[in-house]
C-alpha cells in the first residue's frame, strides 16, 4: 500500500471504532489471534478489526478454530493498549490473510483515539477512568 491508502485505511479504522465504541478480536480460551510482525523485529501483533463482518470472514480463512468477539473501545484504549505496550506486542489492525495488514504500536492508536474522541464520550470516559483509579 502506498502511504495515503495506508493513512486511510487507518482513519477508516480508527473512525469505525469511535462510531461503535466498539473493536473485534478473534478468540477462544485457548488464546486469540496473533501473527508474527512483518515489520517489527521479534514482536507479535494481537489482531483488531473494526466491525465484526471483517473479523468474520478472516475468522473463516485462518482462524476457523476462534469466534469474534468484541471490546469496549474503553477497555481497548485504556486496559488493552497499555498493557500490550508493556508487554512489547504490536496492534495487527483489520488484517488479511496473505496481505497483513496495518500495524501500529498499541500507545500510538491509544493517543490517536484520545485526541479524537468526542466530547461527551471523553467525558464519559473520564469518569470511567476515575473508577479504575
């Protein structure tokens, strides 16, 4: 992809994500999807779609053994993101099988969400913060 299809295809996904409050995985107990980076050296991307009609069809390709489910965009953003920062993973976002797909570190996606957030949601949000505390 070339640098303005990739920024649109994060925007799309970002401003998906925002309108649902809402991104998918795929999982089962025995874990969720991963694949190897393809361009982070020895790290890992835990897979995000933004709607679950994508998650599905990847889920029918590669992954046939885990169900979509979905995250609160709170908990992605303020449990998810900062914990796979620590651990050093990677966000794989609206992957493909054989094409990959963006991938972007987790406190990177964390601040573009924040800045963009709307404000009644930040708002909300905010208080939702103060009860992790």
């Amino acid at each position: 992809m070339i640098d303005a299809e990739i920024q649109q295809e994060y925007e799309s996904f970002l401003q998906e994500v925002l309108r649902d409050e809402k991104v998918w995985v795929l999982q089962n107990q025995d874990g969720m999807a991963c694949q190897s980076s393809m361009e982070y050296e020895d790290a890992m991307c835990v897979l995000f779609w933004s709607n679950c009609v994508r998650a599905d069809e990847e889920r029918e390709e590669d992954f046939q053994d885990l169900e979509a489910e979905s995250i609160s965009l709170f908990d992605f953003i303020f449990q998810w993101l900062p914990n796979m920062a620590e651990e050093g993973v990677i966000c794989g976002l609206n992957w493909y099988s054989g094409e990959g797909g963006l991938e972007v570190e987790p406190m990177d996606i964390k601040g573009h969400l924040e800045m963009i957030l709307p404000d009644d949601m930040a708002a909300r949000f905010a208080k939702d913060v103060d009860s992790l505390n």
